[in-house]
C-alpha cells in the first residue's frame, strides 16, 4: 500500500507533467485524478486547493534543485581557468535539461502565473540557481562585483534553459555533446568578460 507521503509526490509530479505538457489550465484536480487513474476527489483529498497543489510543486522543485545544485560541485579547484569552469556548468545544466525537463516547464509556467504573488513568485524565481553560491563562486573567483556578476551570470543561465525548451535552440537535444558544446561557448563568454 502505498504511503500519504508517496501518494503525495506521486500526485505533484503528475501535475508538473500536466504543466509541461498541456499548460497550467489542464492541471486540475479532477486531470490529477485521470492520469493516475486514481478514484475521483483523490487529489483534492491530498491538495485541497490549487494553491496547496501549487505550493507543493514550488517545493518539490526547490527541493529537486537545491540537492542538484550542491551534488554539482561547481566551485573551482584550482587557478580560475574559463573554459574548464564553462565545461563544468555546462555539463551541469545539459544534465537538468535532460533530466528535468518537465520541471524546467513547469516552472517557467508558473513563475509568470504567479507574477501577482510576490512569495510563491519569489521562491520559485530563485528556486533553481542559488544566488549565494553564484556569488561565492565569482567572489572566489576575485571578480570586483560578485554581486553583480553573480546576477548577471544566473540571468544567462536561466535565458540558457528557456531558450534550450522553448526557444530558438529547443531543437537541440540534451545529453549530446553539441549540447554540452553550445552551452560551453555561451558560459566561457561571460567568464572571459566576468574575470580580471
């Protein structure tokens, strides 16, 4: 039998399937309940509202990109060397590409539906690149204004995932090696121009 917990989740990755597929009007309750093929009021019974349902995606995928963003590993090692620093976020990000696509949707979807909700936009606008490790990285880096080159640096990366789904460069598939390429030469750019 399955537990409350595992049926939640089970249910809120439904929904983000539901996002990225048919769009945020399709995720419904009564929708959760036919795609798990679940008894009808299942859903609500877990989420009893929209908002219970939606807080709980902002969640799960903070959670996702936070244990993504420290299993990275992305701080240098050794003398800051561009390209080896591009070659290693671009390998990180072609991996979210491939791996977590339908979350990248589904929050790109809902950070623009919930422009009017200054908490649950905020928490999910900064939910997939952390602001303080992009700072520690390029004050790590000794870049003058890590602040704002840290700003600038996940600006690009979240233009980077929306053109990689949605964009001019949605073609390209992920987990290939001209992905990993591309993203190398857009990343190597801005740290040539970001280092001193």
């Amino acid at each position: 039998m399955m537990s409350t917990t595992d049926r939640r989740t089970l249910i809120v990755e439904a929904a983000i399937d539901l996002i990225a597929t048919q769009g945020l009007r399709a995720m419904t309750h009564r929708a959760l309940d036919t795609a798990l093929a679940l008894p009808a009021g299942s859903a609500s019974y877990y989420f009893r509202s929209k908002r219970a349902l939606v807080e709980a995606i902002v969640d799960r995928i903070t959670a996702r990109s936070r244990t993504d963003f420290a299993a990275a590993q992305l701080a240098p090692t050794g003398p800051p060397e561009p390209e080896a620093i591009a070659r290693g976020i671009a390998a990180w990000l072609d991996r979210l590409l491939a791996e977590r696509r339908n979350q990248l949707i589904a929050r790109h979807a809902l950070i623009l539906d919930l422009l009017s909700d200054a908490d649950m936009h905020a928490r999910l606008a900064n939910s997939l690149f952390s602001a303080t490790r992009a700072r520690d990285l390029f004050h790590a880096l000794g870049v003058a204004d890590p602040d704002g080159t840290a700003a600038d640096f996940i600006a690009l990366l979240e233009g980077a995932v929306f053109d990689r789904f949605a964009g001019a460069r949605a073609h390209l598939a992920p987990g290939t090696e001209d992905s990993r390429r591309r993203l190398t030469v857009a990343l190597a750019t801005f740290f040539r121009g970001a280092l001193p």
